[in-house]
C-alpha cells in the first residue's frame, strides 16, 4: 500500500542519510547487515528452507567481501572473488554430499549478486563520497519513483509481462526521466559536468529497471511475490534494494572513470 511505502520511505531515509553521513564503521556495519539480510533472502528464494549449510558459503563470502572493502578499499576485490570462488569450488568436495557442485554454483551467484552492497560503502570512500552516494541513492529512488507514479498514470503498454506484469513502458520512460530529474538537481549543488551527470542520470535510470527485473526472475523462478517482510509496503531487503545492487557500482565506475580520473 502507499501508505506503507510513505511510511517506510520516511523512517528509512534519514537513517540512511545519517549512516551516510558518519561512513567509516557506522556505514560498515549498516552495509554488513543490509548484506546479512540479503543472504538470508536469496538462500530462502534459491533454495527455500533446506541447505542450512549453504548459509556458511554465504556467511564466509560476506566477511571476505566486508573485510576486502574496508581493508583495501577496491584495490583487491579480483583477489577476493577469486577466493570466494576457491570457498565454492571447494566446499563439494570437502563436504559432499551435504553441498553438491550445483549448490555451490548457485551460492557463488548469490554471493556475488548480493555481494554488490559493498559498492555502498565503496562510493562513500570516493572522493567527495557522501555526495555520490547520496546522489546514488536518489537518483535510484527517483527512478522506482518516476516508474510507479507515471505507470499508474498513463501505463497501457506492458513492458516485461513474463517477469512483472505490472510494468508499463510508460512507467519505465517515467523511470529514466526521474533519475534523469535528479541528476540535473545533483548539478544545481556539485560542480560536475552537467553532459556528464545527465548521461549518468539516464543510465542510472535504465539499470535500476534492470536491477528490479533480475530481482523478478529469481521471485519468478521461486514462485513468490516479495522476498521478505521486512519493510511494510516494500517486502524484503532485495524488494528495497534490487536496484541499488546494480546502481551502485554503475556510479562507482562510472565516477572514477569520467569525473575524478
């Protein structure tokens, strides 16, 4: 329901601001346990109840990912996925028949999938990172925002049936156009290139639809609507950060590539 999702908006984002605003070990541990959470999520929607055993897979990708970013910052994130991957290679044989290769195949994804948190913390460490990620966060915001008001508005033209039946090219237009919205606000108060933040506004706002509708798939393929319960109006973790999984190290990359390089 709106109301929820109002409600929801209104206690969640200053406490985000404010975790933003601190970084360093407070940003940490908020990242730490947006990822927590997200494991619990998608171990229930790949493997539903059973395989208790794959949460350790999980747990010890988790801290190599955690401890990479705070320690070396993006300097060994190859490294530490090549270990990670080591962790899933192993453990079926190790621990066969409790974890087959399959198991661990799909651990590896979630990992990784779910992994791509860390990229919160990794913006704030930027130069200038409270406003990226701050920036980041709007701008994903007022992507799923643009898309919900202006689908429910003028939507007739459906744009993945199979995946979200509920979304409209109309709405997705609106998404791109409300990211796109708050990247020229972004260029009212830094002083970046506005060519530059328009174009990353539109590509936030296409990946974020993106992002929602890999979300899709996996509750597709599970057979559930939400991955969780946990936020009223939104659902689960995933429900409220599938976008920004894949927004965040758009920006990341894209900042260190064309704006401070």
């Amino acid at each position: 329901m709106l109301w929820q999702r109002i409600l929801s908006a209104l206690v969640g984002i200053p406490l985000i601001i404010t975790v933003v605003w601190y970084g360093q070990i407070p940003l940490l541990i908020l990242t730490g346990l947006i990822m927590t959470l997200g494991f619990y999520e998608i171990k229930n929607i790949l493997f539903g109840d059973k395989k208790q055993f794959v949460s350790w897979l999980l747990a010890i990708s988790g801290i190599l990912l955690l401890g990479s970013a705070y320690i070396y910052n993006y300097s060994y994130l190859g490294l530490t996925v090549t270990i990670i991957l080591f962790v899933n290679l192993l453990a079926p044989v190790f621990f066969y028949p409790y974890i087959s290769p399959r198991e661990a195949a799909v651990s590896f994804y979630g990992a990784l999938y779910i992994g791509l948190i860390i990229y919160m913390y990794l913006l704030r460490e930027l130069p200038d990172g409270i406003a990226w990620l701050i920036f980041t966060f709007v701008a994903t915001w007022s992507c799923d925002t643009g898309a919900y008001f202006i689908g429910r508005a003028f939507g007739t033209h459906k744009f993945a049936p199979k995946l979200s039946p509920k979304k409209t090219t109309e709405g997705a237009v609106g998404g791109v156009l409300g990211s796109l919205a708050a990247a020229y606000v972004f260029h009212l108060f830094y002083p970046a290139p506005l060519g530059k933040l328009l174009l990353l506004g539109v590509l936030v706002g296409v990946i974020a639809q993106v992002g929602d509708l890999v979300e899709s798939v996996l509750k597709r393929q599970a057979g559930i609507k939400d991955s969780g319960k946990l936020i009223p109006g939104h659902g689960g973790v995933l429900d409220r950060f599938d976008s920004f999984l894949l927004t965040a190290p758009l920006v990341y990359y894209y900042v260190i590539l064309t704006i401070i390089s």
